[in-house]
C-alpha cells in the first residue's frame, strides 16, 4: 500500500510532464510558423501573410473587447444588486447612531427577548 506522499507525488508528476509537454508543443508550432513565414519570398506571399496577421490581431481584439465588455456588464449587474443592501445597511447604522443620540431605540435594533428589561 502506498504511504500519503507517494500517492501525492504521481499526480505531481503528471501535471508537471503535461505542462512540459504542452509548452513544449507551443514552442514547436511556434517555430515551425516563423520558419514558414521566413521562407516566403515572393511579394504576393507577403501580402498574403500580412492581411492575415491584419485579420488575426482584427478578430483578436473584437473578441477580447467583447469579453471586458460581459465582464464590466456584470459587474455593473452586481453592483445594481448589492446597492439596496448597503443603503439599508447605512441607514440602520444612522439610525442606531442618532437613536443612541436621542434615547430612542427603533424596533428592529431591539433583539428579541422578554418585555422587561432589567436594570442595572
């Protein structure tokens, strides 16, 4: 039976060989695409190579300014819910403040409890 580190190391191990692996992969595409684009020599080749990265970086920045756009968009939805609970939170902390203030206390600062309230 396997003790309690040596059940841990293997998923370790695991992880670590597909991280490596993966950067690995990225690096090799990643040359393979350089080394491509380097041998293009002819001007309708380049042109070619140019509109794409054109239409690549067009495509990467709508889709990531529709993504900050959700993500602003719900914070915002957040925001709009939270907003009733923080006002009546700093409208009973006013109220507990001027009612120390004026000797009144309101019914919902009370806990409940019997009708008596015994002195000191």
């Amino acid at each position: 039976m396997a003790t309690r580190p040596q059940r841990r190391i293997l998923p370790f191990l695991v992880g670590l060989a597909t991280i490596i692996g993966l950067g690995y992969g990225f690096y090799w595409i990643l040359s393979q695409l350089v080394q491509q684009l380097n041998n293009v020599t002819s001007d309708t080749g380049k042109a070619i190579v140019t509109a794409g990265v054109t239409v690549f970086s067009a495509v990467i920045s709508l889709v990531v300014g529709k993504a900050w756009e959700q993500r602003v968009k719900i914070q915002e939805e957040v925001r709009q819910r939270k907003l009733p609970v923080y006002e009546a939170q700093i409208q009973l902390l006013f109220s507990a403040i001027f009612a120390s203030r004026e000797g009144s206390v309101d019914d919902h600062l009370v806990s409940p409890g019997s009708d008596e309230v015994p002195l000191a």
